[in-house]
C-alpha cells in the first residue's frame, strides 16, 4: 500500500467531489472514508487508476451518506444522478483547496489541522499525535473548521499569504509522534509550488530547505540543543542547500522582494559560510534590514540587533536591543549573549539563567542553563 500516493490524492479527490456536487464537510469524511477503504483494499498492489478507483469509492460513501440524510432532498437528487464509475476528471483543484483550509475566517491552530487532513491527507489520530493533542479534541477542531468553510464556494478568490503562513506554521512545529512536521511542510510547500509561480511560495519552500538542511546538526546527544554556532557543518545537507539556493535565486531575479525570499536569503548566507567565523554578518545585517522594512516585525528587529553586535561589535548590538520591548521572545537571551560577548559575564551568567526560566521548550531552557552554569563555573574559578 502507497500511503505516499494515497495522501498526494487526497486534495484532488476532494475537489472533485465537490465539484460533483458534495459539499466540503461531506466531501472530506467521504475522502477519509475511502482512504481507509483503500489502505484494505490496496494491500495486495495499487490497481491500475488509483485516483479513478479513489474516486469513485469515495463518491459512493458520500452517496451512503447522502441516502442516509432524508432530510436533504438536494442531496437525494445527486443520488439520481451518479455518475458512472471510472477515471476523475482532470482538474486539479489542489490549489483552491489550500486556499479554503487557510480561510481567513478560521483560526491558525484550525487551519493547520484543516491543511493537515484535507491537503496532506493525514488522518486525525496523526494531526493529534504531532501536536500532543487528545484525538477528540483534534476531531472536534476540525470539525468546527469543516463547519466554517463548508459555504465557502471554490471559485471564491484566495489568499496565497494566508496559505503560506499556515505552512510556515507547520513547519516550525518540527516533528513528534508519527509524523514528521517539518517534512510534511515543506511536501506541501512544493506541491504548492508546482501549481503557482508566485514568489513568496518559492520563498517559503528555500526557506524550509535552507532550515531542513541544518537539521542532523541541530542536536547533540539526547537531544542536546546545538546553536548555530556551534554545528557541525559537515553534518548539514549540500544537496538541500544547493536546491534552496537555486530556488531562492530564480524568486529574487523576479525582484518582487517579500518578506520569506528575505528570511531565506539570511539562511542561505548562514550555510554559504564553511566555518562560523566566515559568516558574512554585513550582509545579513542589510537582509534584516530589508527585512525590517517588509514586515516592521519586532522578531526581524531583535535578530537583526543579533547580527548588528556580529557584524559591529557586542556594544552596537546591545544598543539596538535596547529600543525594543524586553517583553519580546527571547530577548533576556539575545541580552545575556550580547553582554557576554562584550566581556561582562556576570551580567551575561545572570540574563542566561533568566532567559532559562522564561524558555518556551524543555531543550532551550537545558542550553540556557548551561551556558549560565557555565559562566558561574567560570567566575568562581577566578574569584
């Protein structure tokens, strides 16, 4: 059985049962339903027109369904009507589909698991396990998603920056359970892609090559946070890093700038750099300066105050820490290197063991905590 295939159809089959006639919510449980059908069926080899047998099973549950439902006369109509079985139509509604899961009617966390299930074909014990979720509580969100968009017509028009958020949403979310996140992604931001020539798209996916490639140094052992600085370049992956670089250049040469083709020309500089001292922070200080201005977004304005004490000193970088809210995610750390790097570690060993506290996952406050203990170690070793 090809589960690969099997989630690579699952958009189209949808699109085309609601071009039949289903409407989205029904369309989508009549989907799963055949996916499930066909994980059975399908042990013993994929038939020769996957997508026609997928289809028309997945149309038959929805007739089921519809028969069941003598409340709705339209549906009862579609009975009648049922078309004879064989190949699905070519059209490919794939797009279109991004854009009703990523509705902006919908909240990030329901688009997610929508673009999850209805585009990535997986099912809701799946979405559940990669975000820690009781499988009821995922099953009720994308069922009061499905709600929310069943009226939304396909013809309706899209928003490519909404859909593009989502999947960036994915992607951070890395990976756990069964399904890894981060790979599902950037599957989806390619097949994205190859239905759009829209920069930002290509943007995002050499974004999430760029990041990906950096993944096998990311960790040290049991699951020990390794900052860029520190990775093992050799680990990270040349071919990833070569298609994210083509990809981010045939985007730029567009000059249509946006504010992902940005943040993956500041990953690209990383992993053109063989040692970490060969990092070309100049430059990176004026893509975060481009990106700054794309988004005036005060994340871009407290890594760019980063890249400033890289490229200008540790006294230039505090000074441009210094303007944005401490509130800001992170902050205490960018602070706590900053200082450290201007040699005053007993300020530095201080902010670190504040930042640990403030950490948003178990592997940053473990960094952080060490790099406290480790200035601590340091200064009593002097003293």
């Amino acid at each position: 059985m090809d589960e690969a295939l099997l989630r690579a159809l699952t958009p189209t089959v949808i699109g085309i049962l609601v071009r039949r006639g289903a409407d989205f919510a029904a369309a989508e449980d009549a989907v799963q339903e055949g996916l499930v059908e066909a994980v059975r069926a399908w042990s013993d080899g994929v038939p020769r027109d996957p997508k026609g047998w997928l289809v028309t099973v997945a149309w038959r549950k929805f007739l089921d369904a519809a028969r069941a439902d003598t409340s709705r006369r339209h549906r009862e109509e579609l009975v009648e009507a049922e078309p004879a079985p064989g190949p699905g139509e070519a059209v490919d509604d794939t797009l279109q589909l991004y854009f009703l899961c990523a509705h902006p009617s919908l909240t990030p966390a329901s688009a997610v698991a929508l673009t999850l299930r209805a585009v990535g074909g997986l099912t809701t014990r799946q979405i559940a396990q990669a975000y820690l979720v009781p499988e009821a509580t995922m099953a009720q969100r994308i069922s009061r998603a499905k709600r929310t968009v069943s009226g939304v017509r396909f013809n309706e028009p899209g928003d490519v920056a909404t859909v593009l958020r989502v999947l960036y949403l994915v992607f951070n979310e890395g990976y756990s359970g069964d399904v890894d996140l981060a790979a599902e992604a950037i599957r989806l931001t390619r097949q994205l892609a190859a239905r759009t020539t829209h920069e930002e798209v290509a943007g995002l996916l050499a974004l999430m090559l760029l990041h990906h490639a950096r993944r096998a140094a990311r960790t040290g052992p049991g699951g020990r946070l390794v900052p860029l600085v520190e990775q093992d370049r050799s680990l990270w992956d040349t071919g990833l890093i070569a298609e994210g670089v083509d990809i981010l250049q045939a985007a730029l040469a567009r000059d249509r700038l946006g504010e992902f083709q940005a943040q993956a020309a500041i990953a690209a500089l990383h992993a053109d750099a063989q040692r970490a001292e060969e990092t070309d922070w100049v430059q990176i200080v004026e893509w975060y300066d481009e990106l700054v201005r794309l988004t005036d977004s005060p994340v871009a304005r407290l890594n760019r105050a980063v890249a400033v004490g890289e490229a200008d000193g540790p006294r230039a970088g505090l000074a441009a820490l210094a303007v944005l809210d401490p509130a800001l995610p992170r902050y205490t750390a960018a602070a706590a290197y900053l200082h450290e790097r201007d040699g005053d570690p007993v300020t530095a060993a201080r902010l670190y063991a504040e930042a640990a506290r403030l950490a948003p996952n178990l592997a940053e406050c473990e960094h952080l905590t060490r790099q406290a203990a480790r200035l601590n170690a340091g200064l009593r070793e002097y003293s």
